[in-house]
C-alpha cells in the first residue's frame, strides 16, 4: 500500500513533521513566537491536507483548531506589540519635552499672573 519513503500522501505528512518541529523549536527555545506561530499555521494546514486525503475527520477538526489558537496568539502579539510601540513612542515625547523644559534658560512665565499686591 505505500508508495515508497514518501508514502500515500505525497510528502505532505514528512513536511508537515519537519514544520510541526521547527515551529514548536522556534517558539520554544528561541523566543520568536510570531515566527513560530506563522511556522504552526503552515503545520496546521499541511496536518489538515494529509487528514482530509486519509478522511480523519477528528484531525481537520484538530488542526483547524490548532490553527485558530494560533491565529489567536498571532493577533495577541500584534496587539500587545502596537501597544508597546505606542508607550515607547509616548515615553520618548514625554523625555524630549522633560529635556525641551531642562534646556531651557527663560524660566516659565505663568499664563495667568496673580493681581499685583496693593500697597497699604
């Protein structure tokens, strides 16, 4: 019944094997979780493909979900980068300003100067 190394379904099981490791090393020991969850959606697609040519239903199923956490955890990421990038970026306006008012040899002036004090 199989077909040589590659077997029934073409190669897309090794592949699907081969990204299922790397995805899971990347994410794991490296640190770089986008690059593994993008990695883990080429995994989840390739899982789907060989489990819709030998008809498991249970694992399209599987990897469909699979491939929604991993979504999940993509536009997680996305959104809590954006919100560092904009606390970064407020941070760095908020010392240019701090620097801005320490430069500056004109001490403040008050916009709304008190009465001048009558004389008795």
């Amino acid at each position: 019944m199989s077909d040589g190394f590659l077997g029934e379904y073409y190669g897309i099981d090794w592949v699907t094997l081969i990204l299922g490791v790397t995805g899971s090393y990347i994410t794991t020991n490296m640190g770089k979780l986008y690059i593994g969850m993008c990695v883990g959606l080429f995994t989840c697609t390739g899982g789907m493909a060989v489990a819709a040519l030998s008809h498991q239903n249970g694992f399209i199923v599987y990897n469909a979900l699979l491939m929604c956490l991993n979504l999940r955890g993509l536009y997680k990421g996305w959104k809590k980068s954006k919100l560092a990038m904009q606390l970064t970026s407020d941070a760095q306006a908020h010392a240019h300003v701090q620097l801005a008012a320490a430069n500056d040899p004109a001490p403040a002036r008050d916009p709304f100067p008190s009465k001048p004090a009558l004389a008795a």
